[in-house]
C-alpha cells in the first residue's frame, strides 16, 4: 500500500457477514430514475408548444392577460420539467452509489472476508437534504406559475400583479437551481469518496 493509501478501517464503516445490499435512498433512486427522465421528455415539449402558441398570441394581438397568462403557463411547465431532468440525476447519482454498495459487498462475501460497508457520510445527508429542498423550491414555484396563469385569465389578478409575481418567482427558482446544483456537487463528491474507499478495500483483499 502506498503513503498516501489509508486502510478501510480509516474510514467509518459497518462490517457484517453479508453485504448489505441498497439502502432506502439507493432503492428509490433505482425506482425513480427513469420516471423523472420521462417527466422531462414530457413536460419540455409542452412548454415548447406553449411557448409557441405565445408567439402566435402575440403576433395576432391576442388580450394581454391572455399572453401573461400563457407566459406564467409556460414557465411553470418547463420548470416542472427543468425540476424532473434535475431529481433524474440526483436519483440516478444515487443508483450509482446503490451498486457500488452491493457489488463491493459482494466481492467481498465471494473472497471468504468480513464485509466492510461504508457508512453514510456527511456528503450524503447534505445531498439528500439539498435535493429536497430544491425540488419543493421549483414545484413550489411550479404550482405558483400555474395559479397566477388562472387568476390573470379569470380576471382576479391584475397584470401588474402578475408581473411582480413573476419578477419574484424567478428569484425563487434561480434560488431553487442553485441549491440543486450544489446538492449534486455533494453527491459526485460522495461517489469519489466511495470510489476511493473500494480502492483500499480491493488492496486489502489481494493476497
């Protein structure tokens, strides 16, 4: 083992006679994945085809609540899509971790060895909680498009109204990206931490 190599036992782990196998985030990570990616495909298409009926509203000289509106509609359905494409990759860094978590577990129960499992760390509490956060940020302010889109059409909500509204939800999904953002930088982070924890392990099992 090199200088700068550690042992397993450096790190905080569980050992068991038997891989462990997911744990409840990993799980859905490996249910949610694809239905999020679907979402997407979903939702941005439309708000493409909103966004180009608003155009079309605008070149006819449609009512200016009806363009507001569609606007509000517009942003709202490419942030629900914008929400999806984001928790895709958030359960997919966690599917990943998923099977490194059972395949190191594995390996080690097929080389006749305890089985040194590597426990949550920091980085993952901070991802999981980051996640959460951002996605109830961006559906939050999702929803909002939607109910100001339907006072502007029905009238209850005046026009400058509704452009504070957005003035203001913009700031709350930027927030939202954001949080997003560095909550996926904590999860590829912990991957490199498990990666490098796998690698001291192998080196331990080789004879």
């Amino acid at each position: 083992m090199s200088d700068n190599a550690t042992a397993s036992s450096d790190f905080a782990i569980e050992v068991s006679d038997k891989g462990l196998g997911y744990n409840k985030p990993q799980q859905m990570g490996r249910k949610l994945w694809a239905p999020m990616w679907v979402m997407a495909i979903m939702a941005f298409p439309v708000a493409f085809i909103l966004g180009i009926v608003r155009s079309s509203a605008i070149a006819s000289g449609e009512a200016e609540s009806t363009i507001v509106a569609l606007g509000h509609t517009t942003t709202g359905v490419m942030f629900i899509g914008f929400t999806a494409v984001f928790a895709a990759i958030s359960f997919a860094i966690a599917r990943i971790l998923g099977e490194f978590r059972k395949g190191g577990g594995e390996i080690q129960e097929l080389v006749g060895s305890d089985v040194r499992t590597l426990k949550m760390p920091p980085t993952v509490k901070i991802f999981i909680l980051g996640m959460a956060m951002a996605t109830m940020t961006l559906l939050i302010a999702s929803i909002i498009h939607l109910v100001v889109a339907g006072q502007v059409s029905s009238g209850a909500l005046s026009l400058v109204d509704a452009e504070t509204a957005a003035i203001n939800l913009e700031a709350v999904r930027r927030l939202g990206v954001a949080v997003y953002l560095v909550a996926i930088t904590f999860g590829l982070a912990t991957i490199t931490r498990v990666l490098r924890f796998q690698a001291i392990r192998i080196r331990e099992l080789t004879p």
